[in-house]
C-alpha cells in the first residue's frame, strides 16, 4: 500500500508507471466521474468509453469485449489497459475483467475510489486487477477530512517506481532526481485522521451502511428501482442510488426533497463521452444507450452510518408521498 495525496493521483501514478502514453486505448466504464477518463488524457492516451450494466451500474463486461475488438479492427490505438470502477461501493464483475484482460493481453487497474470495503466472495475490493487503488476524499466509503489516496499492488517492481514518482521521481533520496515525477504525498494530519477512522470502519460502518441498506429497500422496493447487489458481492455503499421512471419524475422528486431539507444528489447527470473535454473523439450513441438513461434517471439519497432510522423514515415517507400522487 502506497499513500498518495488523492485518489486522482493515485489513478495516475499506476498510469505512469505503466508507461501509458499517445497511442494507447485505455478502456473505462462512460458513467463515472471524469478523473477516470481524465487521466488517460492527461498522459496523452485515448479514453475508451464503455457502457455499463443497467443493475450494477459497473462496466459491462460483454461491451467492454466488444469495444476491445472494434479498437483493434479500427487499427488506430494500440489497447493497452482496462481501468474498471467500483461504482457506488460495489465492486465491478472482476471475473470477466479478467478474463477478457487476459485474453487480450491488457492491464487492469481497479478504480476502488468509491469501493473500499466492498468485496466479491470475500475477495475485498483494492484487490483485483495489477494495481489498485482508493480515495479518502470525505465523501468516499473511509473518507479523512481532507484529500488522501492509496495505491495497491502486489508488484514490488511497479511499487518501487511509483513511490519514486510520487515525489519528484527521486533515486536515493529527494534531492537524487532519476526521473520526472509529481509531488504527491499524503499529509500527516490526513494519515493520523484515517488511523482512527480505520478502526470504526472496520469495527462497524461498514455493517451499519449495509443495515440502512436493508432498511431504505423495506421501504421503497415497492415504488422505485432500489440497489440490487448480486450474488456473492457486498458493497461499501458509497451511495444509495435509486432509478425513477423518467427524467422528470427525477427532476421532480429531487426538487421536492430540496423543498423538505433532504439532500440528493445526481450522479453523473452526463456521460464522460459528452462531456466537452472529450469533444474531438468521436462516438456511437448507440454505444452508450445504458449510460444515457442512468444519467436522466438516478437519484443518490443521503447515505452514511450513522443515518438515524427517524432520517431513513422522513426520506421514505417523502419519496413515497411524491410518487404516490
């Protein structure tokens, strides 16, 4: 485990020490925040964007091939790596990451930003793919009162280099400069803040997100589209999203929610292929149809471990007399 000052960096620091650069497709899931996509950029790289699964809201492995091939036929960018997304706590279809990264000769790395906590078979999330990493940005699963990242990897080759790049590239020491890097460590309030945050996560915030889980689901399954963790998974529960019937029904809802002082939030209200930095690459709308909905019809409610059950109660009741009229 490597400390970094954000999750951001942390992306891109795996990313450097790969080599990634002009010419390489790097392949990321199109509903996710931009620093994903972001990064590849900022290396000179090509961002790939790929649809996602309707029910995990993670990077659909079956589109993810087909988007693999149409690079290779396209013969433009040479496919370098998959940087799949740990999307509201839940860890991505790893398996067939895997596999499909395997066949194709790709790298994975895991954007655990959101997922820390989470795990598939008791495989825990920051630990698929050849690195990983995570954020502590506070709004995330085991959040610091500032910024903070982590890199992970079993690598000592790559983790070597990356704790070389995080600070100006340094050889024996930080005034020994062997390569150009980025300043980015981790500060030490973040650290001693995290250490004891640690303990509470593990001890119980991540089985109290799971419980209010289980109570917003007793009282809404019947009325919208509530998270659904497959078989297997557990989520870090980042957020609980919900999926309306439409755009306005969504608009609609969350306006009312502001009006009784209960805060949501749309995540992402646009896909990263539309987003305007990424205008000079072409697209298929076809391509993003999954992606397009989600963006007009989710809805995260408030969601942390220590949501009183009279709070989970007050965003039911006004949810459910909303949808109700």
């Amino acid at each position: 485990c490597i400390s970094c000052a954000n999750g951001t960096d942390a992306l891109m620091l795996v990313a450097m020490a790969w080599g990634i650069k002009e010419g390489d497709a790097v392949f990321v899931p199109d509903f996710t925040f931009f620093a994903t996509g972001e990064i590849v950029a900022f290396l000179g790289a090509t961002p790939v964007f790929v649809d996602v699964d309707r029910v995990t809201f993670n990077i659909d492995p079956e589109k993810l091939e087909l988007m693999i091939q149409k690079t290779i036929k396209e013969g433009r960018l040479s496919p370098k790596a998959i940087i799949p997304v740990d999307l509201f706590g839940l860890p991505a279809n790893y398996p067939e990451i895997e596999r499909i990264a395997k066949k194709y000769n790709l790298l994975i790395l895991e954007d655990g930003a959101q997922g820390f906590g989470g795990h598939i078979n008791g495989k825990k999330a920051c630990n698929f793919g050849d690195a990983a990493i995570t954020s502590f940005f506070p709004a995330k699963p085991l959040g610091c009162y500032g910024d903070g990242g982590a890199i992970f990897t079993n690598d000592d080759d790559l983790a070597t280099l990356i704790k070389s790049l995080k600070v100006h590239g340094k050889g024996t020491d930080k005034y020994d400069n062997v390569r150009i890097g980025v300043n980015s460590r981790l500060d030490t309030i973040q650290a001693a803040i995290l250490k004891v945050k640690f303990k509470a996560f593990v001890e119980h915030e991540l089985e109290d997100v799971n419980r209010i889980y289980h109570l917003y689901n007793e009282r809404l399954k019947d009325i919208v589209e509530i998270p659904v963790i497959p078989e297997g998974h557990y989520s870090s529960f980042a957020q609980y999203t919900i999926k309306l019937k439409s755009k306005e029904q969504r608009d609609g809802l969350q306006a009312k929610l502001k009006e009784q002082g209960i805060p949501s939030m749309i995540y992402y209200i646009k896909p990263m292929h539309k987003q305007e930095a990424f205008k000079d690459l072409k697209f298929d709308e076809n391509d993003y149809q999954v992606t397009n909905e989600l963006c007009d019809i989710v809805l995260s409610l408030p969601m942390h471990p220590y949501l009183r059950i009279e709070d989970i109660d007050k965003v039911s009741k006004a949810i459910r007399a909303y949808l109700s009229r």
